[in-house]
C-alpha cells in the first residue's frame, strides 16, 4: 500500500510542476463551447481557457 501512495505522491508532485503559460502567452487550442459571452477554449492544460467575444 505504501508503494501505491509513493507512486501518487509521485504523480502529483509532477502534475504542480507542469509548466503553465504566462498571462499574455500566445497558445494554440480549440473552441469547444460558447457561453455567457466567452469562447471556452481548450489549450491542453488542466483547465480550458476562456476569451471574451
């Protein structure tokens, strides 16, 4: 068991360290939903980014 927890302590740790982008950053993603005025697009990290029409 202790194994297990040390492989998603592991994980987890290395999902923080992802690289995000910075405020500003040109990224490529995809439109997946319109709503409430903004686009939501995903750009491949944890959370779809939002662009206001």
């Amino acid at each position: 068991m202790a194994n297990l927890m040390d492989e998603f302590e592991a994980l987890l740790n290395e999902s923080f360290e992802m690289d995000t982008p910075d405020e500003g950053t040109v990224v490529k993603g995809k439109v997946i939903a319109i709503e409430a005025g903004q686009a939501i697009i995903d750009v491949g990290y944890k959370m779809e980014g939002r662009v206001d029409l």
